[in-house]
C-alpha cells in the first residue's frame, strides 16, 4: 500500500512540479547530497527524494512556506541564502540547487561562491533579462519591463540583481567556475533550440539553466 | 491556601539498585523513576517516543493528574490521533531526577551512609544537571528493552534533555525534536530563577530547606517564584489580551489584607491563582536543584565551546521549533543550534512559529506547530521504514 501511496505522490510532484524544477532535477545524479536553496515548499527535494534516493534538504526564507515543507515531512530549514550558507563545512553536498532565486539574493556572487564551496556542483536558474520581450519594453517604452517572469513593478519587485545569460557566463569566467551544462527554455520548460548560440540563447530563452563546478 | 503535598500517592515507578553516579561525583546509592507509557511498543521495539517534561511539568503527559485531576499536561499534543499518536507510537514519559512526583529527588529518603532510614534529602541532595536527568532517562530506556528510540520531543528544559540526549546517545536517537529551547541557559534566564530562589530562601517557613520537619512549607516563597517565573513564560501582547488593565472589583481585601490598595488587576489575581495552585504539587527543594540544573546546563561546554562538536557525525533527524513571542528562549537560540548542526552536517528541519502566546506556545493550542510535528514525524517514518 505505502509503494502505491508513493507513486501517486511522485505522480502529483510530477504534473505540478515547475519546468525549470524538472529540467533540474535531470542534471542530478541518483543517490547524491542535495541542498535547495530558496526550495519553497519543497516540492524538488520531495521529487529526488522519491524519484532518485538522495538525501534532499532545503533551506527557505518565507516562514509559511518552511511550515508547509515541514508538514509534508521534509528537512528544510528556515534560512537566508546570504546569511546561512556560512554555517555548512567545505564539500557538504554533491549539489547545491539555486532556482530562481540568485537575482533575489542581496550579493549573488557571494552566494554562488559559497555554493561552491559547500558543494561540489551547482545547479543555478535564473530569469533571463536579456529577453527580447524585456528588451523590446524598455526600447519601445523606456519603461522597467512587465512579462510573466518579471511580473512585478520596480517599486515592490524582490528582484533587485536581475541578469542576463551572457552576463552569467562572463561572471562565471571572470570567477573562474566551469559550466558543465547549460540550456536556456521558455516558460514551459520546452529547451529552446538555440542551445548552441549563447547569443540567440540570450535572446529568446526566458530562463537559463547552469551546472557548474569550480576549476 | 493547603500547601501540603500529598505524599501517599503510588506512581509507576522502577527502582534501580546500582543508583546512578552523578556529574558532581557523588553516587546516588539508589535511583528510583516514576514514569507512565502510552500507545504498544510493536515487536521491533522501534516505535518508541520518548517525552521530556519542562521544570514544573511531569510525568502526566495524557492522562488525568492523580494529584491535581487537571488533563494531562499535553493532551493537545500526545494522544490518540494527535500529533504523537498513541495509535501508532509508544510513548514513554518520566518525572525527571530531582522531580517531586515520585522520582529520586530531595523529597526521597536520604539512603546515602549519612542518611537514617527515615529523613529526607532536602538541601543535601546533591547538585544535579540536565546530563544527569538524561542518564537517569537513559536506564528507564533500556530497562523497558528499547535500543534505539524512534523520537526524544521535548519543550524548554524538555528540549535541553533532547538536545542532550542527541549529543551523549547519537546512536539511539532516530529522531530530535527540541521545542523552544537552548544549547545553554542565558544570564537573563539564570537571573530570572534566581529572583525565585531568593524568594523561596526569604519564606521564613522554608527553614533553612528542613521544612518537613515542621510540616510547614515555604508556600508563599514558592508561590512568589511562580509567579515571577510565571510571566517570562507569556508575552506582553498575550498578557494584554488575556487581562488588559480590567480590574475585579471586591477582591482586594480578600487578596492584599490592605484596603488602601484598591480593586485588584485580573492580572494580578491570575497570577496569584497559579502561584497558589503551584504550591499544591511542587515542592520548594526541587524546584531549587531543578532550576540550578538548567542554569549549569551549556552543551558546547562540554565540548570545548564548539556546540557542532556535540552533533558531529550524527545520524539524528533534527527538528528546532521556536515561537515568534517567546522570549525567554528566542528564536536566535534555536537558530544558533540549527546552524551548528548545519556545521556538523546533520540532518535538519527548522521552524519559528508565529504566534502572540510566548514561551508557553508549546503548550497550547498552535496548529501550525501540530502540523509541523506531525509532518516532521511523518516524514521520519518514511525514513526509518516504520510505516
């Protein structure tokens, strides 16, 4: 009964799960230590767990959320990915997972070296601003854009360090991260075809999808 | 105003004849637990939870209190179909050493070579810490057979035992829940007992702690004591709600004995009722080695100031829980201890509850703190195979 009880929730994971969060959950190994940073209410810890036996563990800033995760019996702490990457030793993890998170957080090129240090690889998605909808708005109208990404006005957006997928991989160049695999989708999560162009990837990917690991 | 306390009541009990060796050296000759059990322990003994009672609690977890006829202490909490479900768990819970509800404490007969066969511990019993009460834990669990325990839940001095428990029995803890509790005690919290302490040794009948060869108790004192001790468990804002400035008109003469003082706040005649009901189930000497216990107690001590150090290589699944209005054990405390397990790369949950109800949250009614358990140890299950 429990193994029927488990599919069914591996199959609601599944359907709900967010395309990024899917596409990332392909990039890891079965059986690996994973941390989430900004997992939500967790459901890409609950889905390795289930589907790929690691040992998934998630640190969350919205205190609701963090209830939420607990109560469906996840490990996830709450916790703020400036602050509290700190506190882990060198190696903790095989991967460290950042989704849509780094434009949010208060000093991204901290966080990201912190996560390569605590992990061995990171997995990293973000919004891509250098779409073209992004870019036509503020020709067109010089005004912040507002897309279904970037959904909230300047005045009350979380997003204070939004980027672009060239400006990512020059950071991860000038920072001296190698990037193992990298794609750039739409909303739905379909890869975008031009994979081999990072020049047409940053221009009509809505979100970029990184795996890195230090030099 | 009756403070005698009735002594003739039979607790489950054991009694161990190797008694235990304390932290200060001296070796209790005897150790006697009184403990109660709920729910079956299943055949591979693995279901098994064990409750630790804050500093005035015990071992009435679930149950009616044979001395007060009050529920037990967390019926919201340990109980058929709650959080820690006796369906499905074995819960065991014991009044701690030092306690007065039918453990080894100074309420025991003296049975050390000093003692003569008939007077009590009183002030001589020696001192004990919270490492002590766990060790003490520590024989009732293997006693009942059980190796490793599902769980250790506990809130306030109940989460310092968890946390102790973590720390000295890695190996037999599946599972750590400590509730709004610290890795050691504070200076604020030290000098909040020691206001009740020093209220206590000021009742003229506490008798240099001989009390019970007059048979008059320091009742006032130790009401005092529960009553400061009382308020840092609320929070200004429940206090507010609770009573306001509301006034009972009429009591004051009854309450103060002094006209002049006017009507009575609510508040203050709330206070007054819990100090005056504490005194019927509490006794004065254990509640000055209890509270001296949780002011020794700091966990990173023992571990060369590295509280990581405590938590290294452990296995235990961790759940911190604090209150977002609780200030005598704070959320920063709860979130130091979550970022040394992190250090120590153990396995950890942590969540602060919102909520206006202080450091006695734990005790109430708080949904998402219900959810949060039994999630946590839902997910616990998933992880040990006992489904």
């Amino acid at each position: 009964m429990s193994t029927v009880r488990q599919r069914e929730a591996i199959r609601y994971v599944a359907k709900n799960m967010r395309v990024d969060l899917r596409l990332i959950a392909e990039m890891i190994a079965p059986g690996s230590r994973v941390l989430d940073i900004g997992c939500g209410d967790g459901t890409l810890i609950s889905y390795l767990f289930h589907t790929k036996g690691c040992d998934a563990r998630g640190i969350e800033i919205d205190m609701a959320e963090v209830t939420r995760a607990i109560a469906h019996g996840l490990p996830v702490m709450h916790g703020d990915a400036d602050v509290d990457l700190a506190y882990y030793p060198d190696g903790a993890f095989d991967y460290v997972v950042l989704s849509r998170t780094l434009q949010a957080v208060g000093r991204p090129r901290e966080v990201l070296r912190q996560m390569l240090r605590i992990g061995a690889r990171a997995v990293i998605s973000f919004p891509n601003f250098g779409h073209w909808q992004v870019r036509w708005q503020l020709l067109a109208h010089g005004k912040m854009p507002l897309t279904a990404i970037w959904d909230r006005p300047w005045y009350e957006t979380p997003n204070i360090h939004p980027c672009t997928i060239r400006d990512f991989f020059e950071l991860c160049e000038t920072d001296g991260y190698i990037v193992e695999q990298w794609l750039a989708a739409d909303e739905t999560g379909r890869r975008a075809p031009w994979r081999r162009s990072r020049w047409l990837a940053n221009i009509f990917g809505q979100q970029g999808l990184f795996l890195l690991r230090s030099a | 105003m009756d403070p005698t306390i009735d002594i003739a009541i039979e607790h489950t009990h054991v009694r161990f004849a190797d008694g235990l060796t304390l932290e200060c050296g001296t070796h209790l000759p005897s150790l006697t637990l009184a403990y109660r059990t709920y729910g079956r322990l299943n055949e591979a003994r693995s279901n098994a939870i064990l409750v630790c009672h804050a500093l005035t609690g015990d071992q009435y977890v679930a149950e009616r209190h044979p001395l007060t006829g009050k529920p037990g202490w967390w019926e919201l909490v340990v109980g058929p179909g709650r959080p820690i479900d006796t369906e499905r768990f074995f819960v065991i819970c014991s009044n701690v050493l030092g306690g007065c509800m039918g453990s080894t404490g100074p309420r025991s007969v003296r049975d050390d070579a000093a003692g003569d066969g008939s007077a009590l511990w009183g002030i001589d019993f020696p001192p004990i810490t919270i490492g002590d009460m766990v060790r003490a834990q520590k024989k009732l669990v293997d006693y009942l057979g059980i190796r490793r325990l599902f769980a250790v839940v506990g809130g306030s001095m109940g989460g310092m035992q968890v946390l102790q428990w973590a720390a000295s029995y890695p190996d037999a803890v599946f599972a750590a829940v400590p509730i709004a509790a610290a890795a050691h005690h504070s200076a604020q919290n030290i000098a909040f007992h020691e206001v009740g302490r020093q209220a206590i040794f000021a009742d003229p009948d506490w008798q240099g702690g001989r009390y019970w060869q007059s048979g008059r108790v320091p009742a006032r004192g130790l009401a005092v004591a529960r009553m400061a001790a009382h308020i840092t468990y609320l929070s200004e804002k429940a206090l507010t709600r609770k009573f306001g400035r509301r006034q009972r008109p009429g009591e004051a003469a009854a309450g103060s004995g002094f006209p002049f003082f006017g009507d009575i706040f609510e508040v203050e005649s709330y206070l007054r009722h819990q100090g005056s009901t504490f005194v019927k189930r509490f006794d004065a000497n254990s509640y000055l080695t209890i509270t001296r216990a949780m002011d020794y107690f700091d966990l990173a001590a023992d571990y060369n100031g590295d509280l990581a150090a405590a938590f290294r290589h452990s296995q235990t699944r961790f759940c911190l829980v604090s209150f977002s209005s609780d200030w005598l054990f704070p959320t920063a405390e709860s979130r130091a201890i979550a970022q040394a397990l992190n250090r120590a790369g153990a396995n950890v949950s942590f969540v602060e509850i919102k909520t206006d109800k202080g450091h006695d949250a734990f005790l109430l009614d708080e949904p998402d703190f219900h959810r949060t358990l039994a999630g946590f140890l839902a997910g616990c299950r998933e992880h040990a195979g006992l489904l």
